[in-house]
C-alpha cells in the first residue's frame, strides 16, 4: 500500500529523455572502449606452427611427440618381435657388413692405428641397438629414428668390391648361402622398420579407440591382415631378391634344358656375376611383376579373400 498523498504516476521521470526499446549504438560503444579493454586475452590466441622445409617434403613432423595409453597385447606382440628382429639384424649387421670399404675404417687405416676402425664399426652396431631398445620399450619415435639411421649407416660403402665381403665368416660359405645371408639381412632390415613403426601406429590407433576420439569396425579383422602380411610380404621379398642375385644360377639351369654346351658356358660367364647379371635379374623381376599386374592377380586375390571373409 502506498502512502496518501503520494502519486503512483511516475512519468515525470521520463520528461526530457529519450526512451530507447533497442540495444545501445555499436559503434558509439566501440568508440568509448579503452585501449587497455580491448586487450584480447593471450590464452584465447591459438598457437600457430609453421612447418619447416622438411616437415613441408614429409607432410608432417618426421619424430612426432605422442603421448600413449599403456599399450595392449597387439603393442606388446609387435615389441617383442621388434626387439627380435633388431636382435638378428645386429648380428646379420656385423657379419654381412665387415668395417672394410667404410669411411671409418679408411680413416683408421690413413691414421695408422687399424684396430679402431672394427672398434668404431662395433660402436655404431651397439648405438643403434641401444637407440632400438630405447625407441621399441619406451614406444619413444626418436629412438627409432636413430636406430635407422645407424643401421643404414653401417651398410653404406664408399670403397668395396666382391672380395670385401669373402672375409671372415662369409669366406666359409659359398656362393648359394652368402647371397642368402645378404637376401635374409636385407628382408630383416625393411621388415625391422615396418614392425618397429607399426607400434607407434598401433599404439596411435589403441590409444585413440580407448580414448573414445574414434570408431573402429572390426579391430580383430584389421589385426589378422596385418599379421597375415607381416609373414606373406617377406616371404614374397626374399623370393624376388633370391631370384635377382641368383640370375647367373637360374639362366645356366634353364638353358639345361636345351643345350648343356651352353649352360656350361653360361655358368662360366663373367658377365652373369658382374652387375651385368644382376641388371638383367632386376629387368627379369620388373618382367614378372608386371605380368603380375597386367593380369590383374592382385585384385583377384582380393576378391578371393573378401569372398572368404563373408
């Protein structure tokens, strides 16, 4: 109740006023802020990384920071067979790779002192283990990164021939098993790579599943493949590189069939055991793959398989 007397009018207020129903002028707001009121705050300022030149050529980062969940029995399978593997290719390392024809070796040789050229090659061997070992547990991509440079490294020759790799344990061997014994170094190499980068990719996609970022249909079957190919695409590689280092073996056993005169000449050739021989296995090898695809096997075997799966 109000008072007596009292007016409950209140448009006396209002005389001399303008009453405005809309939102006040933008413009004349933005011209009142203050300088130190129109600040942007710095954590609203997204951070902005601008590749270098390499990451520009790679697509990206080539040792890329991740962190990941702790890792599952698919992770913990591909450890142990990277572990494995780095284990065998250590040891193929030193036996197919002698310190002869590298550049730390002649250095030891120019600087009198030979014994530190087996020393250093040893070195680099146990650097790229321990960088593997580092890179395979702790799921850490710099490790691995080192490990592969190291391993390629110690397999680069500056100065070597045929006889460089007839020392020492390869000289006990012959013909048939040594090139073997580089065909099994070369497959343990690529195949140590693609099994030591499938725990990082594994262990992005474990993580990113448990994570609940994305969906994955048919986890097992993507699994079963991969596994499948980890045996199947060795196999094939040693079967291709087995048939291009053994081409002076294949052409004298098929000419066998028609002439033994010219097998036997062919077997004696020269050429067949230079890079002759080896340029016509790889031209023999580009020969069947193409056939391989010119026959359109690979789609068949896909459609074989998806018809299996269903």
């Amino acid at each position: 109740m109000m008072a007596a007397g009292n007016s409950a009018d209140t448009a006396h207020l209002y005389e001399g006023k303008t009453v405005r129903s809309g939102a006040p002028s933008r413009k004349k707001l933005a011209g009142k802020m203050s300088s130190s009121g129109s600040e942007v705050p710095k954590d609203a300022i997204p951070e902005v990384h601008i590749p270098t030149f390499v990451e520009s050529l790679f697509g990206g980062p080539l040792v890329p920071k991740m962190k990941f969940l702790p890792a599952d029995r698919m992770v913990q399978t591909l450890q142990l067979v990277g572990g494995g593997l780095m284990m065998l290719l250590a040891v193929l390392t030193y036996l197919v790779t002698p310190a002869d024809g590298t550049f730390w070796n002649g250095f030891a040789l120019w600087i009198g002192f030979d014994a530190l050229g087996q020393i250093l090659h040893l070195l680099i061997v146990i650097g790229a283990l321990g960088a593997g070992f580092y890179g395979i547990f702790r799921r850490d991509a710099r490790g691995l990164m080192a490990s592969y440079v190291l391993f390629i490294l110690i397999s680069l020759r500056f100065a070597a021939s045929k006889d460089t790799f007839d020392t020492g344990v390869l000289s006990e061997l012959g013909e048939f098993w040594t090139k073997q014994l580089i065909v099994l170094y070369a497959v343990s190499l690529v195949m140590y790579m693609e099994v030591t980068n499938g725990i990082i990719r594994f262990s992005m996609l474990d993580t990113s599943i448990r994570t609940g970022e994305v969906y994955v249909m048919n986890v097992k079957k993507v699994l079963s493949r991969y596994h499948v190919s980890l045996v199947v695409t060795p196999v094939i590689a040693a079967i291709v590189a087995s048939a291009t280092l053994l081409i002076n073996v294949i052409i004298p056993w098929f000419f066998q069939i028609f002439d033994e005169e010219t097998s036997l000449r062919l077997e004696q050739s020269v050429e067949l055991t230079s890079v002759y021989g080896v340029a016509l296995g790889t031209m023999f090898v580009f020969v069947l793959v193409a056939g391989v695809f010119a026959a359109n096997i690979p789609l068949r075997i896909q459609q074989w398989r998806e018809s299996a799966d269903e």
